[in-house]
C-alpha cells in the first residue's frame, strides 16, 4: 500500500496571527473574520504572550496588502 502523501493545508480566508509564550519556538495561530477582530485578539495577547500578525489570506494563499510582517 505505502504511505499517503502529506499535503499542505490550504488556509482559510481570514486574518491571521500567531500567538506563542515569550521565548517558545512555536505558537498558536488564530483566525479572525475581521481586521479589526484580528486586531483586537492581537491587543489582547500581547500583555502575556509574543504576537506576530501574519496579514490577510484568500483562497489559500497570503494576500499582499503593501503592509510587512509586524510584530505587536
């Protein structure tokens, strides 16, 4: 039979942040429908965690807003 590929999994639509513990390597990635909801979960992490915007994404894929990562 043999192993099934692995693929990688397509994002939704959404605005995206990644939340994780201040030194830790890897995080939890957060999905809001809204700018401002992402923003507001991003202010409302960043007292206890290190927050990392990753922006807008469509159809899978990253959508370019002319904005660079940031980190809050």
């Amino acid at each position: 039979m043999g192993r099934p590929p692995v693929l990688p999994k397509k994002k939704k639509d959404g605005y995206y942040i990644e939340i994780r513990n201040k030194g830790a390597k890897s995080g939890t990635i957060i999905i809001r429908d809204s700018e401002q909801a992402m923003m507001q979960a991003a202010k409302q992490y960043e007292t206890t965690k290190d927050v990392t915007i990753l922006g807008k994404h469509e159809n899978g894929k990253r959508v370019d807003d002319g904005r660079k990562k940031a980190k809050a």
